[in-house]
C-alpha cells in the first residue's frame, strides 16, 4: 500500500529518502513522482524548516527525479539494508520530543496503569472503580483551570489523584524526550518493542515540525509505541518505556503549512488506526484532535522558549485519544501488541505511516547518528 491514503493535491510535501551509494536526500511529492531536493543551500530537514520562505522554496524547488512513490514505497518494506532505497523519517538533526496525557480518555487509562503497577490482569477492576468515580466529568476541563482545581480536589478525597491527572488536568504539560535526533524509522520499518513488556500498544499522534524560533512549519504522523508495563510500574521508567531501538516512528512526510493547509486542520483532524495481527486479530481505533485537552500552540510554548531552546528545531508528538481496552487474549487484560502486527495511521490531510511491530533487539541497530550524517554530507560536498 502506498505512504498516501487520498490524493492531496496541491500539498506541499517533504520527507526523506536513503539513496544507495550515497545517503539521505530531501525529497519532495509532486504527482506520483519522489523528488530529490538536496542542495548545499538546504542539506537538512532542520536547514528546510528554517527557511523564511519554506513554502515558495518548496513549489519553486528544483531537483531530481529519482522514482515513483510507490516503487519507493515498496523498497522500503522489503528489508532493503543498510544502503538500500527507502523511505526515513522526515526528521533528522530535531530533537524528537512528546507531549503526554493530552486527551481526558486516555488519561484515564493511564491512571489504571498507574494503579494496577503495569499488572494487565487487575486493570478491568481499577477501570471500574476509576471511572465510576470519574465517569465523563473530565471531558471539556480546560487544564489549570478553576474548574479543573475542584475536580483534583474531589479527586484526592476520593484516594484516586495520580501524577498523570496532576499533567492531564494540571497547569504544567508532559513533555518528555521520546527519542534521540536521528534515531527515529519512517514509512515502512519495524517499530521496535523492548523485550521485557508484555503490555503495550501503538499511539497513533500527529507531529507538529517546529523550527528554532519556535514557529510551527508543517505536520506529520507518528506513532509513540508505549510500553503500558512498563510505564504502569513507575513514571520514573519513562525513559526505558519510551526511548529504546526504533520505538518511534514518523511520517510519511511533512506536510508544510501554506494557505490551503494551517493549524486549524491539525486541530480538527481525525486519525484512524487499525492493527492487523498474524493471528487475525483486527484492531480498529480512532483518536479526534477536536478532543485534545491542550491546544497545540500551548503545548509548543510550555515547550520552547526562554527556558528551553533547540537550536536544530524539534519534532512534537501531540498525544493520543487512543487507549485500547478490547481484549485480545485473556478477558479483562485488554489489548497488547504481538511480533509481526501491522500498524496503520491514517489521516485525511496527511496519508498513511505503517510500519511493523517487533522486537528493539530485532530492529535494526540505529549506526548513521549526528557524526555520521555530517560525514556523509561532508563527503557529497554538502556542507
């Protein structure tokens, strides 16, 4: 299947491609036809997402035609090697950074993780006392607001507060390092599951792509594959849920904001997710943005500014609505991943990002980091 859902027409498209003999290329989509628009003026997504005039430069950009998209796409998911032709992620030099507990009905389910201490087999009784004491009063709380105030205080008195509704509901957002610049897959590789989780699902997020001045240029798809285990026993084990070998996957490509395509589509978009199992299992999901408890410019400005600068720009993943509960295995212990399940992220405005699920120890080693790349650009005459 192609990286692309629909025909988007005039959209302004750029991604990354693995050139063999010679290494990451920009490319740009016009028609069916993949685009190398590399140039020592622009050797980089970070140097692309700088420029003023991203848009103009992109329609006006010249390059070469190195192939259709579907013939790439293909490649990509054939287990080409390490010089082999295929798509990468559309990031390079970014920071990749992810927002947590942005949506009121995940966030409930990461309390029942919290609660059960990543035990799958008590999460079915935790959810029914939760959300009996919940229910929907969280949907529509603007966070840090009065209102959300007396909800943790309600909350607290009924022994249910949790570090995820004190993020979920409180002033401050969660916003953590989900990978290291360079080390997250593209279209058509392997997401990786770290060996020791036996409870974990796909995330399917949009990712806004910020430059160093903290203007938003363009958006993605992702999926932030979440470790429930892991996570459930300790928040102090993000880093070993979250960051491991090719436990994060982008695009297809960047779409680059411009007249037909801002923000406001970003805010309303609706994803969709299906998981297709080697034993037949079909899972359906659906996350909406017009739920998003957060605004995504709120969500960027608790991320950059004069507390925290990237220089390289950074990749933001925007959270999920998605929290599977539909039980695969065993009853009441819902839903986690098995080696060999296809994952597919759709969206209207963005295409489609599928990968394959299995094991970081299975995954191929991440090699080409920050050193490589400057070699390799080095060595083309690029920089």
């Amino acid at each position: 299947m192609l990286p692309m859902t629909n025909n988007l027409g005039e959209a302004l498209l750029v991604g990354r491609v693995w050139r063999p003999g010679a290494g990451p290329a920009l490319v740009t989509l016009r028609g069916d036809r993949v685009i190398d628009i590399t140039s020592r003026e622009t050797p980089t997504m970070r140097d692309l997402m700088e420029r003023d005039d991203l848009a103009d430069y992109l329609r006006g950009a010249r390059g070469e035609d190195i192939g259709a998209l579907c013939d790439i796409a293909a490649a990509s998911t054939e287990g080409a090697g390490a010089d082999g032709l295929r798509f990468l992620s559309p990031a390079d030099l970014q920071a990749i950074k992810a927002s947590g507990v942005t949506f009121a009905e995940s966030m409930v389910e990461r309390v029942i993780e919290e609660q059960a201490a990543g035990n799958p087999d008590l999460a079915q009784e935790i959810r029914a006392r939760v959300q009996g004491a919940i229910g929907g009063s969280l949907k529509g709380i603007v966070p840090g607001s009065d209102q959300a105030m007396q909800v943790k205080a309600v909350l607290q008195a009924e022994g249910l507060w949790s570090q995820y509704l004190e993020v979920g509901i409180g002033p401050d957002a969660e916003v953590f390092t989900k990978s290291q610049p360079m080390a997250s897959v593209g279209w058509g590789a392997s997401v990786g599951l770290h060996p020791i989780s036996k409870w974990n699902n796909p995330e399917p997020e949009i990712v806004l792509a910020i430059d160093s001045r903290g203007r938003i240029r363009g958006a993605t798809l992702g999926n932030d594959v979440n470790l429930r285990d892991i996570e459930g026993r300790s928040a102090l084990l993000l880093g070993k849920a979250k960051d491991n070998n090719a436990s994060c996957a982008i695009g297809p490509f960047i779409r680059v904001f411009d007249g037909g395509y801002t923000l406001d589509d970003v805010r309303g978009a609706e994803l969709t997710l299906q998981v297709e199992g080697e034993d037949g299992f079909v899972l359906d999901g659906h996350s909406s943005m017009t739920q998003i408890s957060r605004d995504p410019e709120d969500i960027v400005r608790q991320t950059i500014g004069r507390h925290h600068q990237y220089p390289d720009g950074f990749m933001l993943f925007l959270g999920t609505l998605f929290a599977p509960i539909q039980d695969r295995d065993a009853p009441g212990q819902g839903f986690t991943h098995k080696v060999g399940d296809v994952v597919s992220i759709r969206e209207a405005g963005l295409g489609e990002l599928r990968n394959t699920v299995r094991l970081s120890t299975d995954c191929p080693e991440w090699a080409f980091g920050t050193g490589a790349l400057m070699r390799n650009l080095a060595g083309r005459g690029l920089l």
